[in-house]
C-alpha cells in the first residue's frame, strides 16, 4: 500500500472524529481525496500551517462547493418528504440520501442523485404528483424512473431494490419492507443490518461495473460505528443466509475493524483469517478507482472483466463476455430502453440490433472512447481478478 493512502486514511478518521490533522499534507492529497468523493468532507481536519496554500485552498473550494451542494439537495429531499406526507405515499431514502443523516454533519457525505424507495403500486400517483410540483421525467426504466428538478438535481423512484446484475440476491430483496420500520409519516428507514447488506451488495455491483471509491468505505465505517451497541447479531445471522457474498462482506468487516476501527468492532467474524497484505491490495484497488471509477489511473472495465475472466486461463475470452454483457442487456432492463419488448418478449432481438445501431452510431465517440479501455492488460486483469478471489468476490 502506497504510504499516501495511509496518510489519507489517518485524515479521513480525524475528519470524522473533528480532530486536528496535524501531519503536512501534500499536494497530490487533494487530487486523491477528489477522486474519492471526500475532499470537501475532510477539509475542517487540516491544519492551515502544515499545509501548503495552494492545496489548502483547493481544499477549500471545494469545501464550500459540498455545503452549497448539499443544501440544494436537502431542500429538494424535504420537499419530497412533505409531498409524499401529503399524499401518503410510503417512501425510504436510499444510499447517500440516508447516509447523509447519520454523517457528523450533511455536507460531508457528498452525492449525485436523490434515490427514494417507493411500493410498486405508488408508481403512477407519484409521476402525477412529482409532475405536479415541477419534476421532469426524463427516464423510464425497470429499475428505476428518474425526475430532474431545477434542471440539475437527478431524483430516482426505486420501485424495487435493484438485483439484477448478478444472480443470488433476489430473494434477499424480494421484500424489502418487511426490513423497514416508520420513523415519522409516511417515512421509513431500513432496519441497520439489512440496509448494511444492501450497501455492501451496492459496493459489488459498483465494483463489477465501474470502480468504487473510499467514500464508499467511510459509509459503512459510519453505519457501524453509529449502530455498534443496538445491532442485533441474530437477525443480521438470518439475513446473511439470503446474501450471495458472504465472504467478501466478512472481508469488509474485517478491514474497517482493523484499518480504521481499532478493533472495536463487536461483529462476529474471522478477522485473523485474513492476511494483512490483502487489506493493503484492496485499498490500493480503490483508492486508485475513485467513486464510479472516475479515477485517472484507473480503467473503470477493469473490475467487470476480471469479474468475467474468473475461472478461465484466457483473458480475451473475459472480455469478450463483459463486452456482450454490455451489450445484449437482459430483457427486464431492455423493456425499460423499448417499452415494445414488454408487449412482445419476441421483439427482443430486435431491441438488441437498435441498442447496437444507437451505440454504433448515435454515440459513436463515447463507444469509441469505451472500446479502447478494452486494451487492458492481460497481467493487470489477472492481478484484479487475484485479487477478486482472495477478498470473497
């Protein structure tokens, strides 16, 4: 593990503890912080005198950015919360719209869309009430529909808890109210342990489909650290019977118990089982991808063809797999792009060949731009997939 990335961690924790960083910060930090979503979050932790003005600066910038941002969100999230009161509408805010709550402040825990957890069939009186109070809806898909206000907030209506990218988590959330208690209202938070295994299933599905970054470690370092006295060991002990990854999700917790909690973890898992050099290859792994793989040095196809390589000798094979899975989506997914296929499941080649066209022609520099990060590596594939194999994934 490169020295920095400890160095971002011990500043990380003395953010979120509201202590001094008192070590000197260079410059390069930003640039990483930035990447993983945590710059404005971490900047009331420096020490004006030990870091030089330029960096402190951007730091700064970006610091303010994150306050402004995060007001604008937490005035449209209140508004939905009052329209769906008003019409009684059942609603749980999702990721970052959640995580912000138990954050020591809003502003640290920054995010892209508002996502919001509604029962299926709310669907239609929600698009007429959003549509009411001046939200566009721009996209209409299975999953998920999405709503922009002010023309730069992206809100996502989940119907569903999304298990589609890989196999063996249906179950698990098949119904995801039953994991849900009131809180006031209309509104509703998920019980911790389960919304711990969704966030973890979300941090796989990021994993194999673009990157993740630190941010998304803090998250769950948080919900832990909140919930450590009230977490109920048995019913997370049930649950985990229906989650796919299991190892991987004790690697997790092994890894904040150990890299950033101190062993104050009172979860129940093999921590020693777990060789510290895997810690440090994993947090080189996302510290180098950056939120939704935005990182520069990273090739945000990396996690998915290592994901399709595993078990075969033969690289280009994995990717070949994770270009046709790209693709040729699945046909719930394509019945969201071409509303057609849902009328007729046999129209769903044909939805193919004008997902192909359209990527072919329509978006042929982003296609362009893609196809060249399959140039990837043999050696770097297998090195992430090494990696996959040793951590649960």
């Amino acid at each position: 593990m490169r020295e920095i990335y400890q160095e971002a961690i011990n500043l990380i924790k003395s953010a979120l503890s509201n202590e001094t960083f008192t070590d000197s910060v260079k410059p390069e930090m930003f640039k990483l912080m930035q990447e993983n979503g945590l710059a404005g979050t971490v900047f009331m932790a420096l020490d004006k005198e030990t870091t030089d003005d330029v960096t402190y600066r951007l730091f700064k910038e970006e610091y303010y950015m994150y306050i402004k941002k995060d007001q604008r969100q937490l005035q449209v999230i209140e508004e939905l919360r009052g329209i769906f009161n008003d019409y009684r509408v059942d609603f749980i805010f999702l990721k970052g719209s959640y995580l912000k709550t138990i954050y020591p402040e809003s502003y640290m825990r920054s995010m892209g869309d508002i996502d919001c957890l509604i029962k299926p069939e709310m669907m239609g009186l929600v698009h007429e009430i959003l549509k009411d109070n001046g939200y566009k809806n721009w996209v209409v898909s299975d999953n998920h529909d999405c709503f922009m206000k002010y023309n730069d907030i992206n809100v996502e209506i989940h119907p569903k808890l999304d298990s589609e990218f890989t196999s063996g988590y249906e179950v698990l959330f098949e119904n995801p109210w039953d994991n849900a208690y009131k809180v006031e209202g209309n509104e509703y938070f998920f019980n911790v342990e389960f919304n711990l295994l969704y966030q973890i299933y979300h941090m796989i599905k990021h994993i194999y489909s673009s990157g993740v970054g630190y941010r998304t470690i803090v998250d769950i370092y948080i919900m832990l650290k909140i919930h450590m006295e009230t977490f109920e060991n048995q019913y997370f002990d049930e649950l985990l019977v229906n989650f796919k990854h299991k190892d991987f999700l004790y690697f997790i917790l092994s890894y904040i118990n150990v890299k950033i909690m101190d062993n104050l973890l009172s979860i129940k898992c093999d921590y020693d089982k777990i060789e510290n050099k895997y810690f440090d290859n994993f947090t080189d792994f996302v510290m180098v991808s950056g939120i939704h793989g935005i990182g520069e040095e990273y090739n945000l196809f990396t996690g998915g063809i290592a994901n399709q390589s595993k078990g075969t000798s033969n690289v280009f094979f994995g990717k070949i797999k994770f270009l046709f899975s790209k693709v040729f989506l699945p046909r719930r997914q394509m019945e969201g792009m071409y509303p057609f296929i849902k009328k007729c499941g046999l129209l769903l080649p044909l939805g193919w060949i004008m997902r192909m066209f359209r990527l072919v022609f329509r978006k042929r520099k982003s296609t362009v731009r893609k196809m060249k990060r399959f140039s990837i590596s043999k050696e770097e594939v297998k090195r992430v997939e090494s990696l996959f194999n040793n951590i649960g994934l």
